[in-house]
C-alpha cells in the first residue's frame, strides 16, 4: 500500500477545541456552505469562512480553507483545521471518502 506524507501549515481551534487523533474523511466538497452556530452562509457568499474546500472529518470538524489567509498559524477557530487555499486544494486532491488523517499537537 502506497502512503503519503506531508507537512503543512495550519490554523487551529482556539482553547484546545481542535481534536487530536486519527480521523477517517467522512465527505469532501468542492465550494462548500458554511453551516455553524450563528447561521448559515452561501457557498458564494465572500463572507463564507471556509473556503473552496472542505473535508469533514466528522463530529462537524473539518478541513478547510479560508478568507483569511493570516489566520493561518494561529488558534483562532471553532476546531477545524484551517489551510492556505493552495494547500487545501493539494489536501482535496490526495485524500479519498476513507482516507485516513492525523492530526497531531
């Protein structure tokens, strides 16, 4: 079996609240609608936070990208893991519904 390591920057949750461990992608989406806490956002919307891409890792944590590239590198989220656009796409490409993903601290 063929396995493919990477490193990228990210952004992660603020207060701890991005989970550790292994995760199996669940769903991928190219040009996502934000669904959250304080409503609903178009997937053309410019105020949609997450992106062209998204790769739910479940229990609503994913992977994304962002309108934000300086968050990156930082704790600032809801959980998720935030991605350079470029970097998404790249992520988007490699992984499959089933794949395995690790996040580590």
């Amino acid at each position: 079996m063929y396995e493919e390591y990477r490193q990228f920057t990210v952004g992660i949750g603020k207060d701890g609240s991005t989970p550790l461990g292994s995760f199996t992608v669940k769903n991928k989406q190219v040009d996502p609608t934000y669904y959250g806490p304080d409503g609903v956002i178009d997937h053309d919307d410019p105020a949609n936070p997450l992106g062209e891409y998204w790769i739910d890792i479940g229990d609503s944590y994913g992977i994304h990208g962002t309108i934000d590239p300086g968050s990156i590198g930082a704790s600032e989220s809801r959980g998720c893991i935030r991605m350079h656009n470029d970097d998404v796409a790249a992520v988007f490409d490699l992984l499959g519904i089933g794949s395995t993903v690790t996040i580590l601290e």
